[in-house]
C-alpha cells in the first residue's frame, strides 16, 4: 500500500487490512532466498538514490509545514534531508544488504541420549510493527532491517515526516516488486490520523512485536498500553 490519506479513514478496518496484508506477505518473506533479500535492498537504495530529487521535494513540504506550525530548530532539523543525508540513507541500506543472512542460522545444538538431534536455529519473527517519530530515514532503516531478518514491517511515521518517509517508503517497494517480493512486505501507514497508534498497539492477530523509535513519551506510551509483546530501547 503506497497511496495516503490527507482525510478520514475507518481506522480499524484499513488497519485490519494492512494487518492481514502483512501476515501474508510474512509467509513469503519466511521463505524468501538471502540472495532475493539483498538484491530489494541493493535495488531499493539504486532508485532512492535516483529518486532524491523527488525526495527532497516531499521533503521540502514536510519542512514548510513544521515551520508554519513553529515547530523547533531541533525537531526541523531531525527533518530535514539534503543530498548528504539522502547518500547516508543509501549507504546504509547497501550496508543492511551486504550483512550475513541471519535466517537459518544454528544458534546451538545438541543430541538426546536416544540420538535425536535438536537444534535451535534462528527464524523470523513474523510481523513488526515499528512507530517513530520526525526523522524520515527510519523508514528505509526499520524497512530494511525487517526484511533482511526475513519479517514483514508496518511503519507507522510521525505526522512531520509524512510526505519524506511516503517517498522512501515508495522506493522500498520498488525495489521489493523487482525482485518478486510483495509490495505488502513493507507497508506505511497511509494516514497521520494519531490513532492509529493505538489501533497497532492493539493488533495482537496481526502483529507480532512492536518497536517504538523515539522519545521517552512515546516509549512510555507504547509500553504501557501495547497487547502486543514490545521492543523498546
């Protein structure tokens, strides 16, 4: 889902929509080759690269909204994206590409009396659900590092990062349809509607660990109304 909505939506039902989009996507995502994983990523980070002009320009309506709203230097310059901050977004992401696949891998093992074998061997989660705040380049971040462990992400950005993160997170896509991975795999909540961070916080069918990035506010908040099991720093 890549389209936004500036007005009202029935939250609970788009929400159980995207939920369930993401649930499906993560049993593809399961199975999904390191090869496939990192080649959306390396391809992801080609188009932001080719698309930072169009970034900047979302970018640029995110900032002329925070300053009508008098928002502080700080929070306007956690915003803010410029060539630079584009290139660091694209490194990053052909850094995330280039990691070991963690799926797969034995962690420990060791045989029973009778002769079994048992080993404990890393998979993926399933479905995350990651909430942050102003700074757009989470978006790639939290995207990218969901899918290289093999997990679908809903990501749920700040209301001042709206237009910036929709450009990123369309690229993300991009560069997921290349390679036959579903466009599901990393969905961003087309709403600034606030919510709708309650909603994911009680979407224990559809989501399997929340990951608040931000202030000690919305950690706080996170943590103590969240149903869903919660990673928090």
């Amino acid at each position: 889902m890549i389209w936004f909505y500036e007005g009202s939506m029935d939250i609970e039902l788009e929400m159980k929509k995207i939920g369930q989009n993401a649930k499906d996507a993560s049993m593809i995502l399961a199975c999904a080759s390191a090869d496939q994983k990192q080649k959306a990523l390396e391809n992801a980070a080609d188009i932001i690269w080719e698309k930072k002009e169009d970034i900047l320009i979302e970018n640029n309506n995110d900032l002329k909204l925070a300053r009508e709203k008098n928002l502080s230097s700080a929070m306007i310059d956690r915003l803010l994206l410029d060539e630079d901050r584009i290139k660091s977004i694209v490194d990053g992401l052909r850094s995330i590409a280039a990691q070991n696949d963690p799926i797969g891998v034995v962690l420990t093992e060791w045989d029973q009396p009778s002769g079994l074998n048992i080993q404990r061997v890393r998979t993926p989660l399933g479905v995350i659900g990651v909430i942050y705040e102003s700074r757009p380049n989470v978006t790639a971040d939290a995207g990218a590092l969901c899918l290289k462990a093999g997990n679908s992400v809903i990501l749920r950005c700040g209301s001042e990062s709206f237009h910036s993160s929709g450009a990123i997170h369309k690229c993300l896509v991009q560069g997921l349809v290349s390679v036959g991975l579903p466009s599901s795999a990393i969905q961003l909540v087309p709403s600034r509607d606030r919510a709708i961070v309650g909603e994911m916080l009680r979407m224990t069918d559809f989501i399997d660990v929340i990951v608040p990035r931000g202030g000690k506010s919305l950690v706080g908040r996170v943590q103590s109304e969240a149903r869903v099991p919660v990673f928090a720093h």
